[in-house]
C-alpha cells in the first residue's frame, strides 16, 4: 500500500512540473523612433531634480508578459536620458535593454539583465512606475491603453 502511495505522489509531482511552462523571453529590439514631446508623467521622488515620462507610442505588452516601454528622464535644464526598458510584473523585475547615445542612436546593453525592482537605487523610476500602473499585483495592468489609463488618473496608486 505504502509503495502505492509513493507512486502515486511521483506521478503527480512529475504532473505538476510539466505543467508549469518554462518563461522565454521575446526577441527584443528597440523602437526605431519614439517621441519626447507628449510623455506620460509619473512621479518617481518629490522635489526630485529630474521628472519622469514614458513614450505611450512605445508601449508595449509582450506576449512574454513583459511590459516595453521608452522611459525619459529630463534636467531642470533639458537634458534628457532615454532608456528602452521593460517590466517583468510576474517577478517584480526591470531590465534596461538600450540606451539612448548622444548622437541619437541606441546602444544596446550585451550585459542586459533582470534587476529586482527596488524603492532604492537604479531601478526606482521602474518601481514607480511599476505601483503607478504598470502592474496589478504580479499581474500586467492589462493593455497598453488600460495601463496609460491607470497612470492618467493615479487609479492603481489609490490601492496600495
């Protein structure tokens, strides 16, 4: 009887493994353009130096679950940093795929890898933007248009 049972807990933890299905990542290459004029604001740290936006043409939810997007960081003075990034809601992760140069061209990070988001450090601005709409819970806010509502209207933020 006991070796019943123990084969019977076999087959449903090898069940159970091929079930869940393995994450693959999608192929990812950066928007060939994207616009700086009308960004999506969010709110990274009060009296910050730099305000945030995102390029909602940009945009994205990867069949991977990933949410793609140009986030644009800009100086009292202009200057601007443009990062193509994405957000990971299931893993609460961030990566930064490419950077913007000087001259206008993106450069591609070989070193790319998953970041825990974190309220401190680099990935903050991902965070934020992560608790502002991009993310219910470990799931993806839903559609591009669903996502850009929730940041409009700080719809997400009022529940947490």
């Amino acid at each position: 009887m006991a070796a019943l049972f123990a084969t019977a807990n076999a087959l449903h933890a090898q069940t159970s493994s091929q079930e869940e299905p393995v994450w693959m990542e999608s192929a990812v290459t950066p928007p060939a353009a994207f616009k700086t004029e009308s960004l999506q604001p969010f709110d990274v740290m009060r009296d910050s130096a730099l305000s945030y936006g995102i390029d909602p043409g940009s945009l994205t939810v990867g069949e991977d679950g990933v949410v793609r997007f140009v986030m644009v960081a800009r100086s009292a003075s202009g200057a601007l940093n443009v990062l193509f990034q994405g957000i990971r809601c299931a893993t609460a992760e961030t990566k930064t795929y490419a950077r913007l140069s000087d001259k206008g061209n993106w450069n591609a990070s070989s070193k790319a890898e998953w970041q825990e988001l974190s309220f401190r450090g680099p990935t903050r601005p991902a965070m934020m933007l992560a608790r502002q709409g991009v993310c219910d819970g470990k799931a993806v806010m839903g559609s591009p248009q669903k996502i850009l509502s929730a940041l409009k209207t700080g719809v997400a933020d009022r529940y947490r």
